[in-house]
C-alpha cells in the first residue's frame, strides 16, 4: 500500500498489513483532525518506507498529557502518521493519506463515549467506549509483531 501527503512532496509505502485498525472518536482526534473521528493503521515503524520527502514531527497536547507526535508534511503540513506515547518502534498512520484508503476498514472503534451522536457504526462493528483488551481483540500475529517491537507492555 502507498500513500502521501496533499501536495505530493511527500509519498510513503507501507511494508505489511497494519497490526490493528482502529476509528478512534476521542476528542483529541476531533479537534486534531476537525473531524468526527480518525482512521489510524497500527504497524511498525521500520515498516513504512519513505520514498520522498522527509515528514516532521509536531508535538500535540494531549487530554491525556502523554506525548503525541503528529508527521507531517513540511509543505502542506498533511499530516500522515502519529506516535503516541514516545514510542518510537510503533506509528499510527493516517488511513485517509493512503492511496486506496477504502483497503483498511476500521477493525476497531474506539473512544466511542465521546462519538458524536449523528455519527453511525456500522452493524456488528467492534466499538468500546473507552479502549479494549489487546490480548482479546488482537490476533495472535498481530501480537507477536507488536511484543517484537514494544516487549510486553
């Protein structure tokens, strides 16, 4: 899968499927993104090739208070992945910057207390109201990659 940014300086090519999608309704997401929600694709970060520009970091306040740095293009400032909570192994990359972005439907729908009400969720859509337990909603590669990067936080 390849993506980039609006203005094309910057295009990027994910090395694997992601290890989890999730469609995240917390208020960070809504102001950062002025919109109901995020698409983000959970996959290591050795496994995103940039293939031209260079994405910056900018740091984000968080509700949380936990680190969150959004890269984006220096250009057009799109902005195309995220790590939150300085992990470095680990980005969340921004569905919508993909080229096929239809590819990776949300397996998750998280943070959904604060969805805002006109938003629909699809029938039998795995939502939380809050987060989730990673050991049941994972599959078990899935796990295996994220252990192999962050241990066993």
């Amino acid at each position: 899968m390849e993506g980039g940014c609006a203005c094309g300086a910057v295009r990027y090519r994910l090395g694997s499927a992601p290890m989890i999608v999730h469609c995240c309704h917390c208020r960070d997401c809504q102001r950062q993104t002025g919109s109901a929600f995020v698409i983000n694709a959970l996959i290591e970060t050795d496994r995103i090739e940039v293939a031209s520009g260079a994405p910056e970091p900018t740091r984000m306040p968080t509700d949380s208070g936990r680190v969150h740095d959004v890269y984006r293009c220096p250009a057009c400032r799109t902005a195309l992945w995220s790590d939150y909570g300085g992990r470095p192994a680990l980005r969340f990359v921004r569905v919508g910057t993909l080229d096929e972005p239809a590819a990776l439907p949300p397996d998750v729908h998280i943070f959904t207390r604060s969805k805002l009400p006109w938003v629909g969720l699809p029938e039998g859509a795995r939502a939380f109201e809050v987060y989730y337990d990673i050991e049941r909603e994972w599959t078990p590669d899935a796990l295996a990659r994220r252990r192999a990067i962050l241990g066993d936080v």
